[in-house]
C-alpha cells in the first residue's frame, strides 16, 4: 500500500467565523517520504536594545511548501484559495556574547508560534508586512503577542499548527546550564552591507488543526525531548540589497519599526496515511469478513 496521500480536510472547517475556512492540502509526488520544507518571508524586532531581556517577535507569510529534495512543490501560495500567514513572540534574549569583528552571537529562551490558514490576499489586503508594528495595534493586540492585523483576526481564517521553540539547539553542548534553556541560537554579523545574520532553533507542535499531521517527533536529541521542526532564520536590515526576494517584502526598507527582515525554511516531515481509496478497500475487506463469519456462526 503506498503511502501518497495526507489528512487534510478533517477539521478545516473550524474557522473564526461562520464561514468554512479555506482548506489546506499537500500534493504529495510518487514515493514521498514526507520530509518538506517550508519558504516564507517575513519581518521581525525587538522590545528592546539588542541585550539581555529584550524579546524576539514578528510576522510572516508562507510562499511555497517543497519537498525535502526541493524537486517537486507540495504547496503554493493561494492554493485551494488560500494563504498561509504566521506570528511568533516571546523569544527571549538570554545571552548576547561579541565578537572580535563586530559581530555577536545571541543565545535566547523561550518562543512561541502561531500559524494560520486564511483565504488567499486577506493579508496584503489590510497592508501586510507595510502595516509595521501598528498592525498589532490594530488586531487588538500588542508588540510580542500573537495577533496581527490580517493573520489572527481574520474572517474565514482558521488555524494550521501551534508550535513552541525547545531546547535541541544546543544539545550538544551538553551539560552546559545554557544548554537546557535555549532555544534559538543567532549570530548578528554587523559588518557586512546590509547587515545580516542567522539563526536556528526547533520547534514542537502543540495543537492546531492540522497540528497530528506535523507533530511527528522527527528531530531526536541526546539530552532533550524530541522535536517537530527545524527552523533555519537568515535577516538582514530591511533595504534593496536585503537577500529575501519575495514580492511581498517589496526589497524596500521596512516600515513602522520592523528591524529585521528575514528568509526563514522550516523542515520537518508529516504524517502520511493510506490513500482513500486503500482505506476504502480496506474497509470492504473487513466488512466480507465479518459478513463471512456471520453466515459460518
């Protein structure tokens, strides 16, 4: 029985309004393993100076869904009528270590992230990304929380998956005390034009309604809990020669406080099931048995 098709209309149907909110799909190709790895685009900032205590938060939008060899695409923007937008918060600064160049490595704790499934063009079209840091304000909430204008308050919207940042980053490094509460490992590279960096960190699926077909343990660490998603960050400051080239980054300085702008994968692997029509003749099957042992009784 090959394994080809995924779960994924159980549950679309829960969405902030009335309305059914759009549904989510992957076109899986021949043999899929199920690794993937989603592109997005996005922008972040911080609550504060770049120093201890400050706290990492932003927004994003998904572009496209890939499989894990990048050959054959599983999702795109707008399939099925829909978008895939994202809020992360609570990323906190633990310890900022600089370099000899101008650079600094930041080591940080804690994070969460909220992923939606909204009809496609619902956030370009309260402002998007150009909204800046007012579009908390205007989704009712505030910088770090997980609302923004035209991702978590939207009508038809639903959610996708809710995940937190774990520890595994550092792992190895192991039995460092550090090692045990971070969750995100960055280096700001400030000599470079424009400025850039990278960061890492994984990521645990905690509900949605897609929530059991991401929450597969994939990731296997020595000294923590296992992990759902890998999450693989490179920013820069906003501006023309920023490496994000997305259309709905624009390659023009952000607006309204954003600091960074950023190009974020996500892999991981999902959950694959038999496709219907093997659960279908599966269940016939059964059926004749148990019709068969009714007629022997």
């Amino acid at each position: 029985m090959k394994l080809r098709h995924l779960a994924t209309a159980l549950g679309a149907a829960m969405s902030f309004s009335a309305m059914a909110a759009p549904i989510f799909s992957l076109t899986p190709p021949a043999g899929w393993d199920g690794t993937f790895s989603i592109k997005m685009v996005g922008y972040e900032a911080f609550t504060g100076p770049l120093a201890v205590g400050a706290e990492n938060f932003g927004v994003l939008k998904v572009t496209s869904i890939v499989d894990g060899g990048g050959q054959n695409t599983l999702w795109v923007d707008g399939q099925n009528g829909a978008e895939i937008t994202g809020v992360f918060s609570q990323i906190r600064v633990a310890l900022v270590v600089p370099g000899a160049l101008g650079d600094a490595r930041v080591l940080s704790t804690g994070g969460v992230a909220n992923f939606f499934i909204n009809p496609f063009g619902s956030f370009n079209a309260t402002g998007g990304f150009a909204q800046g840091l007012s579009g908390y304000a205007q989704a009712g909430g505030a910088p770090n929380t997980n609302v923004y204008d035209g991702i978590s308050n939207v009508a038809a919207g639903g959610s996708l998956v809710n995940a937190n940042w774990v520890t595994g980053v550092s792992d190895a490094f192991f039995p460092n005390p550090l090692a045990t509460t971070i969750t995100v490992d960055g280096t700001f590279i400030a000599t470079s034009t424009p400025q850039s960096g990278f960061a890492a960190g994984f990521l645990s699926v905690t509900g949605g309604t897609y929530g059991a077909m991401f929450d597969t343990n994939s990731f296997i660490f020595n000294h923590s809990a296992p992990a759902d998603l890998r999450a693989n960050n490179t920013f820069c400051t906003p501006g023309v020669f920023c490496s994000a080239s997305v259309a709905d980054a624009g390659g023009l300085p952000a607006a309204g406080g954003w600091a960074l702008r950023i190009d974020d994968p996500i892999n991981g692997r999902v959950n694959v099931v038999p496709e219907p029509t093997s659960v279908a003749l599966l269940g016939l099957g059964l059926l004749a048995l148990a019709s068969a042992r009714r007629r022997k009784i």
